[in-house]
C-alpha cells in the first residue's frame, strides 16, 4: 500500500478490464458434485476431471478414426498446479472460466510426451518421494488412464507396488501392467514436461513432444462443457497403503 499506482498503468487496466471480465464470466459447465482439492493427499476427483481433459483434448485432435482411439491414453498433473476447489453450492453449480482460471492459474501448455515404462515408473516413484502421511506432498500426481498404488511402507524410490496403464492402441481402452522397455505417450502440461517439480523422468522422451495448442484451463473448459453436468467422484486410480 505504500507504492502509489501509476496512472498510466490504472488507464491500461480501465481499458481492458471490461472485456477480461465479458470473458472470465463465460458459463463452461455445471457441476452436482464438490470438486474438490485434496489433490496434494490422495486421488481428488478434481484432478480426475483436470487429467481426463487433457485425454479428451487429445482425441479431438483425432483425425482418422481406426482401431485406435487415441494416441495418448494417459494424462497427469501435479497436485501443485491445482489451487482452489469448486463448489457445487456456489452459482447452483455453474462453473465460470474465471473460477477455472482460479483452479489453474498457471495457463501452461498441454504437450504430448513419449517416455519408457521405466521412466514413467520412476515419476510414480518420484510423486511419492517425499510424502508424508496426512501431509502429502505437492509433488503428488494425480492420473488418467493409470492404476497405480502405492505402499508407504517401503522407503522412498521403492514405492510403487503396482502401475497399470491405459491401452490407446486398442479397440477397446482396458488396463495392463506397465512393461518397463515399453513405450508409452501421455498428455501433460509444458511444465511437467520440462522436468518441473525435478520430474526430469518426463525429460528421458523417446522421441520429440509435440505441443497442444491450448492450455491447460481451456482444454479442461471444453471437457466440462461436453460432460455437464459433472458428476465425477473417486475411482480408485489411486491407492495408497500404509502397511502389509
């Protein structure tokens, strides 16, 4: 408060402001369910709808529709990027895109990556690495097109107890053991990608990634718009033990 304003500044801000709200004010879906963020302690059902969207993007992209129904089965997010929860109660359950923007305020770019069954077992290892039961960590992912569980019981880089994975090149989506020498292609934001976080297991790509043209909060507007009402809750991507 002791910085003073600069008028020129505040004219800028007066000129624009009108049009920034016409659009932060867009209606982009409903909701009957508290998406909520718990993102950084367990599988949040916010984050299933965030992660889903980046799927769903991708397949819009589809241009041949053949045996395979996408190219890239698996979408991820880091529990950090999710920021707010969105309330069922709030507007009788519609979702703006300011209330989105709110949710992912970082606007990062949605990129394909192609990376080994190793790596991609190694990110698990790496969401886990530091986490603290009833704490959790910011590091934490949350999934599409994953099963995994986690075993806190173990010490950390021996976490993962189990990790299926979504088939793209498949008729029917179903899920399979991850084979390390496999490869695998999954959408995530341009800051995973980079090894943000020290993920540097999405940096081992087998081949080039190949950036989305949208970011993030407007890929997952599209999926809400498509789905609404919203009715997504827990589905056991995610399972973390403590003990045997």
């Amino acid at each position: 408060n002791e910085i003073k304003q600069d008028p020129s500044m505040l004219t800028v801000i007066d000129k624009w402001k009108p049009s920034v709200t016409k659009i932060t004010n867009v209606t982009v879906g409903r909701t009957t369910v508290e998406l909520l963020n718990n993102c950084h302690l367990m599988e949040c059902n916010i984050g299933n709808l965030i992660a889903d969207s980046f799927v769903y993007y991708n397949v819009l992209k589809k241009k041949n529709y053949d045996e395979y129904w996408t190219d890239a089965p698996i979408g991820v997010i880091q529990s950090g990027s999710i920021r707010t929860t969105l309330n069922e109660t709030d507007h009788d359950g519609y979702i703006t895109l300011g209330q989105l923007i709110n949710v992912s305020p970082f606007a990062n770019k949605l990129v394909k990556v192609t990376i080994s069954g190793a790596s991609l077992l190694e990110a698990f290892e790496h969401s886990v690495f530091n986490y603290v039961l009833h704490n959790g960590g910011r590091n934490f992912l949350q999934v599409s097109g994953v099963l995994v569980e986690f075993d806190l019981s173990q010490k950390p880089g021996h976490r993962v107890s189990s990790l299926y994975l979504r088939c793209g090149d498949c008729s029917v989506p179903k899920f399979d053991p991850v084979i390390l020498t496999a490869n695998y292609t999954l959408v995530t934001s341009d800051y995973l990608a980079n090894g943000g976080n020290n993920f540097n297991a999405f940096k081992k790509i087998v081949k080039k990634n190949e950036i989305l043209s949208v970011v993030d909060y407007n890929a997952t507007a599209m999926y809400m718009e498509s789905i609404s009402p919203i009715t997504i809750g827990i589905e056991n991507r995610i399972i973390i033990k403590t003990s045997n």
